[in-house]
C-alpha cells in the first residue's frame, strides 16, 4: 500500500526532507535533513507524537550541510549513510540490497544508485522511493564532481530505478520548478534528459552541461563526512 512520506523543504537549497511513518506507527525515519531546519524537524516528530529511529543520507552533499548528527544527539537515532561516500560516523554503513527495519514491520529497501556521486543510494518503501539527486522530475543530479559518472548514473536510472514497477512514487532530493511528486513510469516516458535517450547521447549531454561549481561544496562536502558537526565533536 503507497504511504505519501510527509515532505518538508528548504529553500535555500532547494532541497526536500522526508519523515517516513505509516499509520498507527511511532516509530520514523527522517531522510536528508538540512542543518538549518532541525529545529523545525524536531517540531514536527514532537507534534506528530513520532520517535526517530533512523536519519539516512542519500550522499554527501555539496550544496547544503545536513542535520544528520544533531538529530541523533537529541533524538537518540542512528544514522545511515551510504558506504562508499566516507560519512564514517555513521553507525549504519548501507550496501545495496540491505534492508533498513522500523515499526512492527516497516522495511526500507536500499539500492546502491550512483552517478551523481560514487556511493549515492536510493530508498524505496511502501510503493514509494527517494531518488536524492540521482533522478530529478524531468532531470537528474549533475555527474561531474565527488567521483561522479554519467556512464554510471544512465545505469542507475535504467537497470534500478526505471525496472520499479511505473506506479511507483518518486520523491527527488531537490527541486527548482515547483515540482514535488512524479512516477516512475512518467519519468521513464517523459524525463527531458533520459527518456529514450541513448547512452552516448547522455553522456555528451552531461559532459556539454558546464555548470558552476556548487557554491559551498568546500564546506559542506566535509561537514556533511561528519554527519554536519564540527570535527572532534
């Protein structure tokens, strides 16, 4: 049975957050929390009457620092973290196929999809999954830093993500167009730089993007290695 995740955002960053519960549970699991809004996080579990078990990360990311590690402090949750992006505090270091366990029976599937960076995962729950930015609405994270590869991403979307059954909800790590929600099966026929695209013409077109450097990639790469506290904390 699908279960809408609730979706949290922050603007700045362009970046959503989800709290995973289903009905008549307490137990949640927050992915990809932003460090300026733990706060806010915080409020919604408390209002919610939910306790937080689990804080995961899609990848390290270079354009916000996460609040992966004061939640657990103040919460008592462990964090998981995909093994090959070096969050080495994590106590969960996630391979692809692993099941992350909550709830009286809740299982959260996770697939080792990387491209835009080397170790980035996706979690699939319920009929839902959270793509981070392997695969946007009507996109898909850039592959051109932290160990990125087009060649890899095109085979995360197809050979992962595209062989999820179409009515799969797909719930990206960022949006800049007012999106919030697709499909699998919409993005499969309808994504601007994947759909019915070839390899090699991927590849070119990522390879022709030239885009900026993200502005606090120094900065929050490394924080985000340590869960977003200060190093020796």
């Amino acid at each position: 049975m699908n279960i809408n995740p609730i979706q949290l955002f922050d603007t700045e960053s362009s970046t959503f957050t989800y709290i995973l519960v289903a009905p008549g549970e307490s137990d949640a699991v927050i992915i990809d929390p932003v460090e300026r809004h733990w706060e806010r996080d915080l409020r919604h579990l408390e209002r919610l009457g939910l306790r937080l078990r689990y804080v995961l990360e899609t990848h390290a990311h270079a354009d916000h620092v996460t609040s992966a590690g004061r939640l657990c402090e103040k919460t008592g949750a462990l964090a998981a973290a995909p093994s090959g992006c070096g969050i080495l505090p994590a106590e969960l270091q996630l391979n692809d196929g692993e099941l992350i366990r909550f709830g009286k029976a809740e299982e959260i599937r996770v697939l080792h999809t990387p491209g835009h960076t080397a170790g980035s995962m996706s979690y699939v729950w319920r009929g839902n999954v959270f793509t981070g930015d392997t695969l946007l609405i009507d996109g898909c994270g850039r592959t051109d830093f932290q160990s990125g590869s087009a060649d890899a991403l095109y085979d995360s979307v197809h050979a992962k993500l595209f062989t999820l059954p179409d009515d799969t909800r797909m719930w990206p790590g960022h949006d800049y167009k007012g999106q919030s929600v697709s499909t699998i099966g919409w993005e499969k026929r309808h994504n601007a730089r994947l759909a019915g695209r070839s390899r090699e013409d991927f590849v070119r077109l990522m390879g022709e993007l030239n885009l900026p450097k993200p502005k606090l990639i120094d900065v929050a790469v490394p924080a985000n290695q340590n869960l977003g506290l200060p190093h020796g904390a």
